[in-house]
C-alpha cells in the first residue's frame, strides 16, 4: 500500500484487488 505500484500477495489478498488497476 505504501507503493501502490507492487502489491505483495498478502495485500492483494486483504484489498481483493490490484493496485495496479484502477478498477
């Protein structure tokens, strides 16, 4: 989250979602 660019696996999982995208 402090990135943004790089979600690591445990905050794409607590997020649901990439930080990647917008959507």
């Amino acid at each position: 989250k402090l990135r943004g660019a790089f979600p690591t696996p445990a905050e794409r999982a607590s997020n649901s979602a990439p930080q990647l995208s917008p959507a």
